[in-house]
C-alpha cells in the first residue's frame, strides 16, 4: 500500500492527465481545475488503500469520473460564460479541430462524455474503460456507440465522420 508521502510524488507526475481528462469533460478551464482539486483530496483521504503497482492512475481516472457526474447532479444549470478555454495553441494544432471537438462534446451527457474521452481521445480499449469504471464491456461499447449517433445527429462534422469509421 502507498504512504501518504509517496501521494505528494503521485500527484505531481499525475497531476497534467487528470487536468487534461476534466478539461476535456468540463469544457472549462476553472471547472477543470476544481474538479482536479477535489479528486486529489478524495484520493488523499484514501491513499492508504491505493496500490500504485496494480493502476493508481485507473483509480484516480475513476474517481475524477465520479466527482465529475456527481457534481453534474448538484449543479446541472451552471453554465460555462466561454465557449473555448483561454489557451494558447500549440504549434502544429489546429484551433477549428479543437473547437469542434468542444461543441461535440457539449451534447453528450456526462458518462457518454467520459466513455468518448477515454476511447477515442485517450485511446483506451473497451476494457481498460470498463475496468474504470467498474462497469461491464457490453455497457461500454453500447454507450459509446450511442455517444457516437447522438453526436453523428447533433453535429455532423468531419470530425464526427472519421470517429464513426
């Protein structure tokens, strides 16, 4: 089991996935990083029984899925004042692409956006989501693939034909 000591090193070298994986959920850059800041502490309060040999980065993944849906539940009117995080492009990005993906994402409800995430974005299989999650592979692949058509009808895009492919 990881000593509390240990969790400060964790968090550091973890710290930019989760951020990414929220900003991709929240759409939002200060949402993002609340909801970071509170998957820390969960994760703090529970570190003793984290094992970072088996998939601590899997646990902290699950548990930011959690924080963000349950956090969707008590706030489900709050809305973002921008519609793009204030971030400098990286060089060889395209901006459009990135502007894309945030209104594909905006239509999906929170567990479709986390399966979208983490299968297409993060490249994840079905199990290594499904295990995530502690859900079954036929639940991930069937809300990914309506993940999928609900974004096919809202926003028909390039984009969104090259994910159904």
């Amino acid at each position: 089991m990881a000593r509390r000591r240990d969790f400060s090193d964790w968090a550091t070298d973890n710290s930019a996935p989760l951020f990414r994986r929220a900003l991709l959920l929240t759409g939002d850059w200060h949402r993002a990083e609340d909801l970071v800041q509170e998957t820390l502490a969960k994760l703090y309060v529970s570190w003793a029984r984290v094992d970072l040999d088996r998939n601590a980065t899997g646990y902290a993944m699950r548990t930011l899925f959690h924080v963000f849906v349950s956090d969707r539940r008590r706030r489900p009117a709050e809305v973002a004042l921008v519609d793009v995080v204030p971030e400098r492009p990286e060089p060889g990005r395209d901006l459009d692409l990135r502007l894309d993906l945030a209104k594909i994402l905006a239509v999906l409800s929170p567990q479709e956006r986390f399966v979208v995430v983490s299968r297409y974005l993060d490249d994840l299989s079905v199990e290594e989501v499904a295990r995530m999650l502690g859900r079954t592979r036929s639940w991930v692949r069937t809300t990914s693939h309506r993940a999928l058509r609900r974004i096919q009808t809202a926003a028909p895009s390039p984009l969104t034909s090259s994910l159904l492919t």
